[in-house]
C-alpha cells in the first residue's frame, strides 16, 4: 500500500499566533511534525500553508512546500488544493497529519492509511485514545467522539460526550460524579485523517456545516453530509497536540528530556 502525507500548516491560531514556527528543543514545531511524518514510510511528504515565513523555514529544513490559497476553512480544504494541484489519482490515499502534533507517532501515521485501505466502504479514516482523567474530559480543546458498535464514528464535539445523565447530572460536583460512574470509556480524538483523493474533490464541494461551524470541527462536515469515518484506538497514543502555553511548554519538556 502506498499512501502520502500532507501537512496543512498557517501562521494565524488565535491562542498561539505562529505556532508551527514556536521553538521546541532548537527546532521549529512543523519540523518535528515533519521528521516524524518522514518515519511513517509514506510515498511523499508536502508540508502545506499559505504563509512565505513557514515556506521559508521548512523548505530550510528541506521540505517539500506547496503554497495554497488563505481562504480555506479547514485543513481538509488545504488538503484537496495540494492534490489537485499535484494532479494525484482519485484512488490515492492521502493522511492529513496535523501541523501542531510534533509527538505523532509515525506508526499511527501508517496505522490510519491502512486502515482506509481496507475499508472500501469509510470516506475517511481516524484514530482515537482513551480519555485518562475528568480534566481532559472537560477541557474544550481534547475533542472527544463516540462510535457505533461497527466502529465507525458517529459525533465528535468540545464537550463531553457522552453526558452520563445519571452520573454527571445537574454539572455540578464532577469530580465526585465520575468516580461513581459505570465503566464509561470515553475517547478522544487523535487529530490525523486518512482520506482518497476523490473524497476530498467531493468535500470541498460541500458548503460549511452547521455543526462544523458550530463546534469548529472540520470533520463533522463530512458527517452531517453522510459520509462514514472509521475510527479505531491509535497503536501508539500519543501526548495531545499543542493549542495552549500550556502544552508548549509540556511538549518542550518532553522532547528537551535526555
């Protein structure tokens, strides 16, 4: 199986404007992105973005660089301008690796390609992990999803899902409430998608959902117009991405260890 990886990366995030240029243990973020992404036996790396000071920097490190419009809305819109512009078969699998996940694993990269090949019947295809502790479950910025009993996904959202009613109740007291729940296994998701090329040209056709604007997911898109996404555990879970000071400073930590 063959399959590429495409990297959307853009300078603007409102908490940390630049953040695929932030400094991690003397390398730019995109570039530890990159090399794992590298790891992952993938026919082709391009790292995307709409931005010359990311252009600059990762053809410095000697990637291969498309430049897009700064208009998408999403990665996945980014994603599809690289490929038609590279002119791939409708039948190519492409797997869109975020630009903020310095710590993928690049087994989870092949993990996600593979399992969109062998499933003829998912648009797309995602991985998830087990949510560890009440703090993850309610921070807005770990998107969690549930799936149906044929593990394909059926919601992903900022908020808990789903609301234990019995358990977690009025809101209040949280912490308590959990402990007393049923073995409830939530699951965040893992954000890096597999997808062919003929989905992507179909994506791109389909207006910004509601639910997409709503929750700022990109992937409920694909859900509100029918589409199935198979989602399995990662083989490897990874440490969550960076969207706060927070976790650049706990990625810095990590990848600064001897």
């Amino acid at each position: 199986m063959s399959f590429n990886v495409i990297i959307p990366a853009r300078y603007a995030s409102s908490r940390l404007p630049g953040k695929p240029l932030l400094d991690i243990a003397g390398k730019p973020m995109l570039q530890h992105v990159y090399e794992q992404a590298c790891l992952s036996g993938a026919a082709r790396v391009i790292i995307a973005t709409d931005d010359e000071r990311i252009k600059s920097a990762a053809e410095g490190f000697g990637a291969e660089v498309c430049m897009t419009s700064n208009t998408h809305v999403s990665g996945t819109d980014r994603v599809q301008e690289v490929v038609t512009k590279y002119a791939f078969n409708e039948q190519d699998i492409i797997v869109n690796v975020q630009g903020d996940e310095p710590l993928i694993p690049p087994g989870n990269i092949e993990q996600v390609a593979q399992l969109l090949a062998a499933d003829a019947e998912a648009g797309m295809a995602t991985l998830s992990e087990p949510i560890a502790d009440l703090q993850e479950l309610l921070n807005p910025n770990a998107v969690k999803v549930v799936s149906d009993k044929q593990g394909y996904a059926i919601y992903f959202s900022r908020a808990p899902i789903p609301w234990a009613r019995e358990g977690f109740g009025d809101g209040q007291n949280l912490e308590n409430k959990l402990a007393r729940l049923p073995d409830q296994e939530y699951q965040r998701h893992i954000g890096i998608y597999a997808y062919r090329v003929g989905f992507l040209h179909q994506f791109v056709q389909w207006p910004q959902a509601p639910i997409e604007a709503a929750e700022s997911l990109e992937q409920l898109r694909a859900i509100w117009n029918g589409v199935r996404i198979k989602l399995v555990p990662a083989i490897e879970p990874p440490p969550a991405g960076v969207d706060t000071e927070q976790d650049l400073a706990r990625v810095r930590e990590l990848l600064s260890a001897p």
